[in-house]
C-alpha cells in the first residue's frame, strides 16, 4: 500500500479531523482514509462528456414545457434608392 504526507495542512482543518476521529473512535490516519475512500470510491469518472452529462439529467428530472405556435415569417423590409 502506499502512503503520502499532507504538507501545510490548515490547523483549523487537522483539529476537526481530530475530532471527527474522535467522534468515530478512530484514528485521525484512518478517519483520513475512510473520508478518501468515500469520496473517491464512486467509480472511474466517465470518459465520455455526453454520457455525463445524459446520466446527470436523467429523464424523470426533465419537465416538458408547451411551445407556442410559430408564426410565419415577415416579409423583409425592401430598401430602395431615395431619389
């Protein structure tokens, strides 16, 4: 297994992990491990844009909205030589 440091680490940032690890009955290492391990557990992001973006709006979360009626086009304006 690998390991890292976290250089420069905020103090405000390490006391609340310490207590979150507390709060766990853990160690702030493991409580570290176990906040990486969700967030990157989720799987390889896809590789495909347009996938992503499908599965993000899937199609129970679309409205369908009534359009108006289009109405047809105006003649264009006709310009002509002022004598």
């Amino acid at each position: 297994m690998a390991s890292i440091t976290i250089r420069n680490l905020e103090d405000e940032i390490k006391q609340r992990l310490r207590v979150r690890a507390a709060e766990h009955g853990r160690s702030m290492e493991e409580e570290a491990r176990d906040i990486l391990r969700r967030v990157m557990g989720g799987g390889a992001p896809p590789r495909n844009l347009a996938a992503a973006i499908r599965a993000r709006v899937a199609p129970s979360d679309r409205v369908d909205l009534d359009l108006p009626a289009r109405e047809p086009m105006r003649a264009p304006p006709q310009f002509g030589r002022g004598k």
